[in-house]
C-alpha cells in the first residue's frame, strides 16, 4: 500500500495483493514448493508469509533479495517514479537521482539467487518473493540480454516468471498471479 509518509521498504502488502496472493496460493498449479524466500521488505514478507501459510512452510529472509535502493528519493509521485525507472533502464552504469545503479543492482539480484539456491539445495522447488524492479533485471540475465525495461512486469504488479536452476534456464516469462 502506498504511503508517501512511510519508507518504501516498510510499504505493506495491499488488501486487495493480500486477496491475490491467497488465492494465488489455493490455485498454484505446478510442482509443490519447498521453499519460500522473500527480501527483508514489508511487501515480499506478507507475500511471502501469506504463501508460506498457504503450504505450512517457514519463510527465510535474505536482504540482498530487495529492490534496487531507491531511498536518496524516497516516494515519488507515479508519473515521476515511471520516469525516473525508465532513466534507471536505459542507463544501467549511471545513478540515477542517487539510486543504485541498475548494473549494480542486477549483479546483487544474481549474487542473491545463487545464495538462495545454494542454502535450498535440499530442495526441489523454491519461490522467492521480491520486487518488480530487480525481477526485471534478474530476467534480462536470464535471457542473456542486456537491462532493458522491456522485462519489467507488464501491469507493473502480481506477476512471476519460473527457471531451472542451477542451469538458470528460464522456462516461463511474465505471469499473472491471477487466473
């Protein structure tokens, strides 16, 4: 839920996300999941709690797992955040308004992913729970093309992609959570 008064990392998941994420949870049609990771913020951990419920697994958090540093700007106006996120794309070595470079971001998102699968190696399934904008980047790697915010989220929202590790071979772009 936006609050331009409350730090973006502290932003809680929506009712409206909360009712998607659950049903998400009841309709889930693939392999069962072993593992639930989420990033240390507010939204990726009732996500994460929520599907966690859902399949009576614990969460682990993971920090580097969040969403590119955006807090020298704090909240923007939607217009102004869309701007800003599309410099952020298309210049990827540059901070951009003081953020955390794309290229910087993308290389902890992988660094991230690798520790992830690494700790659940035990594990045959696992969802990680984080943010749009470093699902993008982590996406551009797995296709092998360089940041583009062309695999960004299509509604911005609600959306997963699936691979196979440790080959990091992507199997499904873009989906929405709901059916």
């Amino acid at each position: 839920m936006i609050d331009a008064n409350v730090p973006v990392p502290d932003w809680p998941l929506s009712e409206l996300g909360r009712r998607r994420i659950e049903r998400f949870a009841r309709t889930w049609p693939r392999e069962p999941i072993d593992a639930i990771w989420s990033s240390d913020e507010r939204k990726s951990i009732d996500c994460a709690q929520a599907l966690a419920a859902a399949w009576g697994l614990e969460v682990r958090t993971l920090a580097t797992l969040g969403e590119n540093d955006r807090s020298a700007t704090g909240y923007l106006p939607r217009e102004e955040f869309e701007a800003t996120a599309d410099v952020f794309f298309a210049h990827p070595e540059h901070s951009v308004r003081g953020w955390e470079r794309a290229v910087d971001a993308q290389a902890r998102i992988r660094r991230a992913i690798d520790e992830v699968l690494d700790v659940s190696a035990d594990a045959r399934s696992v969802m990680v729970c984080s943010h749009g904008g470093v699902g993008a980047l982590l996406l551009c790697a797995l296709r092998g093309i360089g940041i583009t915010r062309a695999e960004d989220q299509p509604s911005g929202q609600g959306n997963y992609y699936r691979f196979v590790a440790p080959e990091m071979q992507l199997l499904h772009g873009w989906s929405p959570i709901d059916p």
